[in-house]
C-alpha cells in the first residue's frame, strides 16, 4: 500500500499562479522527498526535507513539514507551462540503522499550468 | 555521467514468454531499486539492493519474477513466465549512501507491454 496520499489528484493553474500539493502520510519517518515526473519519462528529485526540518526552499519550490500531523506541502511558485507534470511525495524511514532507507511513494499530483 | 541506463525502452512480448530488463546504475552508487508503476498501484517497490546484495524482496509479486545485481554496474528483472497483468512500466534507480540527501536517480523505464 501506499505510505504518501497526495491531494489534490489534479491541479489545474494558470501560467504565474502559485501551485500548492500536500502530502499526507502514515507511518514514522526520516525524510520525506518530492519528484516530478515529465510525460512518459522517469522520476526527477526535486528536493528533501528531514524530519527534524519544518521548511525548505530551493529556487521557486518552498516544501514544508508537520510531522505531529504526518503531513507535507509543495509549493511552486510564479509557476510555468513547463512545470506541467505528476509530482509525487516519498517517504523514506531509517534501515539498518542508517539514515538511509528504502522510499514509499504517494500516488501522485498530475498539475498542469496553461500558458 | 550518463545517468542510470535501462534497457529496451519498450518490450512487447507475448504471454508465457520470459522477460528481462536490464539495469546499469550511476558509477559508485551502492544502491539499486526497481519499481513498477501502472495507473492502478501507482509506483511499487519490487526489489532493492545495496552493495550488489539484495536487501528486501517483499514487493516482488510472485515467483515468476526475479532479480539480480552480479556486479555493481549491471541488474536483471526477469519475469518468467509474462502474463497480461504484468503490463506496466518498469524503472530502476540507483543512489549512494553517501550522497542519499540528493535522492534517487531514476531511469527512463521500460514499458512493458504483455499481449
């Protein structure tokens, strides 16, 4: 099953809108990861944050996290057509005790910027 | 570096035939995983390995696929026999210990088609 729901499943914006996609998840965890993923091509890491991390930025992504409500968000500001995608969340849980574990993916937010 | 390299990029085989993917990873990383993503369940954990050593199977579906990762630059998916519900895309990805901060480093994938 999967540990990351994504919500919304689609999201519909303009060019220069800000986009905004959470991420809610089930278990503990060390770090969560968000990807995007281009039509018909792999995943693409976009960034990490850890558990004991509430924010993020790099560039125009801001990624924020509330562990006590097992939850993430991804904002992409000012966004462009070519953000069009699926982005996913991924957590990723201690294995072997490394900080380094296998990753969960959530089932996906397909977003599409109209220019 | 060229990336993590699969191949064929498109499989069409029939039933009952046997199937293999191949894998070739980012030079020095030290861990593999293969995925399979259909719109049904979305991205799946099949199998993932570390220092060529396979860690947790639990996500490979039955007995008729397997995997193995002979040397640190090669890995094998081979399902055997192929059925229709095994239809699916197929990636693999690769990421170090060191440098897991950074996260996965996926493939292009394989698209399996089983008629």
């Amino acid at each position: 099953s999967q540990q990351g729901e994504e919500d919304p499943q689609a999201l519909s914006i303009q060019e220069g809108e800000n986009a905004t996609m959470n991420c809610s998840y089930k278990t503990s965890i060390n770090n969560l990861q968000w990807y995007r993923q281009n039509s018909g091509r792999g995943l693409v890491h976009l960034i990490l944050i850890r558990s004991n991390e509430r924010e993020k930025h790099s560039g125009r992504l801001r990624v924020t996290l509330d562990t006590s409500k097992k939850s993430s968000s991804l904002l992409i500001t000012a966004s462009r057509a070519a953000d069009t995608a699926s982005y996913f969340c991924a957590t990723g849980t201690n294995a072997g005790g490394t900080s380094y574990g296998k990753l969960t993916f959530g089932q996906g937010t397909i977003l599409t910027v109209h220019p | 570096d060229a990336g993590v390299i699969q191949s064929p990029r498109h499989e069409v085989t029939e039933m009952g035939q046997e199937v293999t993917l191949r894998c070739k990873p980012i030079s020095g990383h030290d861990y593999l995983f293969w995925y399979r993503q259909t719109m049904m369940r979305g991205l799946e954990l099949l199998i993932y390995f570390n220092n060529n050593v396979p860690i947790d199977d639990s996500g490979m579906p039955e007995d008729r696929f397997s995997a193995k990762m002979p040397n640190a630059s090669f890995s094998t998916l081979k399902i055997q026999p192929s059925e229709p519900r095994d239809s699916a895309v197929y990636f693999c990805a690769s990421s170090s210990t060191g440098t897991w901060v950074y996260g996965y480093t996926f493939g292009s994938g394989t698209r399996l088609t089983v008629v």
